[in-house]
C-alpha cells in the first residue's frame, strides 16, 4: 500500500521485518550524514598489539625421518622462530609433519623461520637429517 506524500517520521521504532521492493522517494535523514558521507567515512577501529618482554629458547633433538613436537600447544604463545642447521625440514602447524603434509619446507642450510603470531596450537617439525634446532618461544 503507497503511502501518501505526507511526511513519515521514523524514530526509535522496533526492527520491522519487510519483504519485496521498498521504493522510496524524497529525502531521507540520517542523523545529519548524507548518503556519500556514510559511504566515504572510515569506521574507526582501534587495537593494542600484546608484546612480550620475555622468551624461552629451547633445543630439540631430532631423529631423521620422523616427527617430533616442536611446540606444544600454548595459548599464551605470541610468537616463535626455530633455527634450522641442515636441510630439508618440514613444520606443520599441528600434528605430524611429513614431505607431504607441511605448512613450511626448509630446503636451505641455516635456516630461520619466524613463525606468525596468533597460531597457539602445536607445531611440528621433521628433519629427514638428525639434527638439534633451536626454538624461540615468546
């Protein structure tokens, strides 16, 4: 049912659920915001990066050709790295790493790999060559 050319002044009414076309014609108000400011204006968003003041270093013996837990899973983690000496190696962001399922393959000698923040979970390595790497948890 159209409505009349009468003015309609919608304020502080509860969400109406409308199915079909809604055409509407004239001006609308937006609180002061024409329709390009509410297009063109960036929402603001604010955050605090978590930095960390401390870390723990650790080595990890590996066995070639079979996968080992590098980290285990930490919900406090904000970061990692791990140095690997010899090559190839393979990192899973969780279980069991293998030539064919890694997140990350090292295939150069004196390798560091910076792990991102925000993974918690549990990363794990093979080494197809027996080695220690050195891991960086903060």
């Amino acid at each position: 049912m159209p409505i009349s050319s009468t003015d309609v002044n919608v304020v502080n009414t509860p969400d109406v659920n409308v199915t079909g076309t809604v055409t509407v014609s004239g001006s609308v108000t937006t609180g002061g915001l024409t329709d390009a400011q509410l297009r063109a204006t960036p929402v603001p968003v604010t955050s605090t990066a978590q930095t960390s003041s401390s870390a723990t270093v650790t080595s990890v013996v590996l066995v070639g050709n079979t996968s080992a837990t590098l980290l285990a899973a930490n919900p406090n983690r904000l970061g990692a790295s791990v140095f690997i000496a010899s090559q190839p190696a393979y990192i899973k962001f969780g279980t069991t790493a293998s030539s064919t399922s890694f997140t990350y393959k090292v295939v150069t000698n004196n390798t560091t790999v910076e792990f991102p923040s925000r993974w918690v979970g549990r990363i794990d390595i093979l080494s197809q060559n027996g080695q220690t790497v050195t891991v960086t948890e903060y």
